[in-house]
C-alpha cells in the first residue's frame, strides 16, 4: 500500500463526460505525495506521487560520469526515462501491436518530462555528468504526463539536485461541448518565475479562452507548489 501524505484539494476544473455528473458531484483533485522512499546507496532522491488518478514513482539515480562521443564538457545530460508497471501495461494486450503502442506512449512521456525540466535544472553545475530520472507509471490516467513531470522534478529537489525552481505539471480538459469548446491541456511551469515548460494542447478554442486556460493551469500550478514546499520543509 502506498502511504501518501500532504494531500491538497485545490478548485476542480471541468472533466467530466457528463455535465449534470460535473455539476452536481465533481470528484476531488487529489495531489499528494511521500518523499525518501526509495533507500539505496544508487539513489540520490525518490518520490511518490498521486496527481488525479495517476500514481507514479520517480528515482534519481547518483550521478555517472558522462562518457558518450558528443559530451557537453560544461554541463551534465539529462535522461528521463518514463515506463509503466507491468499490472498497468497488461491492461493494453500483447500484441505486437500494443507492444509498439506502448513503446511509444512510454517515449512520449519520456520526451514531455524532459522538455519539462530542461530550462529549470542548472545542468552547469555538474558537467560532464548524467543525470538520471525514471519514472514508473504505477496507476494510469489521463494525469500521467503530468504526474511524472510533477514527479520527476520533485524526486530532484529530494535529491537537491540544483534547480532554477520546482516544476509541477497540471492537465486540464473538458470532453463535454456542452460545457463550452472540448479540449486537453497538459502544462508544466516553474511556479515561482512565473515560466511555463511544456505544453501539450489539443482542442479549438479561441485565443482569449486559451489565454484564459493557460493563467488557470499556471494558478493551479501555483497553489500546488505551497503544498510542496510544505512537504519538503526541514522536518516534515
């Protein structure tokens, strides 16, 4: 069992299927997580994370020297590495098909948690080194992405890696265009600059909802971050 602590409700956004469902009994947005579970002498920081539904872990593995042919001499290469537990993946078959399929969802994560941390982790204060992420999706939903963002550059901060600021990822959608233009929005900021990372937007809505979606995902994105700084605080 997963014993995750510093749970926060912040407002919840549209997500329902069901606008009578969304109006009358929105489910709870759940973020919460438990720091250090991961006790090993190749680990420098872990975290556990539920974002949504989503429940995912991430490691930081000690740093390695980086001996490839193209190394950066003034600073470290980030690998993020996003894979799903085998109960999760079972879900999808094993087909040579859904093998692919999950192959690719799994790069996808991959490639979104980097792009997420890249302009926050000070990469020139370890160069010549690697800096090592994976992430392991433990219960899936539509939040993983931003689950393992969020999760990732919270394992970082576990393991005091140097960070411009903390990165937290948010999704956001409405499937229901009786609530207004359906869309999907995963958003990844640095809170604290006021920065957005990465995102990922798909839908039709015009520029002034947009703008207005955006601002909503940065607040959540905000408010989220006290209750991170409340989990890491000495002590906690």
């Amino acid at each position: 069992m997963l014993h995750l602590t510093n749970t926060y409700e912040p407002p919840v956004f549209p997500s329902s299927s069901s606008a009578a469902a969304s109006a009358s009994s929105p489910a709870p947005f759940v973020f919460s997580l438990k720091r250090g579970w991961c006790q090993s002498s190749t680990v420098l920081g872990s975290v556990l994370l539920q974002e949504g539904n989503s429940v995912v872990s991430a490691i930081v593995h000690i740093l390695r020297p980086n001996t490839g042919r193209n190394v950066n001499f003034d600073r470290a290469a980030l690998e993020c590495s996003v894979s799903r537990a085998s109960h999760v993946v079972s879900l999808s078959g094993s087909s040579k098909s859904a093998q692919e399929e999950e192959e690719t969802l799994c790069h996808v994560h991959s490639k979104a948690v980097e792009a997420a941390l890249l302009p926050a982790v000070l990469l020139e204060a370890y160069p010549k080194s690697v800096i090592s992420i994976h992430i392991k999706i433990l219960q899936s939903s539509e939040h993983d992405t931003a689950a393992a963002i969020s999760a990732a550059s919270l394992a970082l901060l576990d393991a005091s890696v140097e960070m411009r600021d903390i990165v937290l990822g948010v999704m956001l959608r409405n499937d229901d265009a009786a609530l207004g233009p359906t869309f999907r929005c995963v958003l990844a900021t640095l809170s604290a600059l006021q920065q957005v990372s990465f995102m990922d937007f798909t839908g039709e809505v015009d520029p002034v909802a947009l703008s207005q979606l955006v601002a909503a995902c940065k607040a959540q994105c905000g408010v989220l971050r006290a209750t991170v700084l409340n989990a890491f605080r000495p002590g906690a």
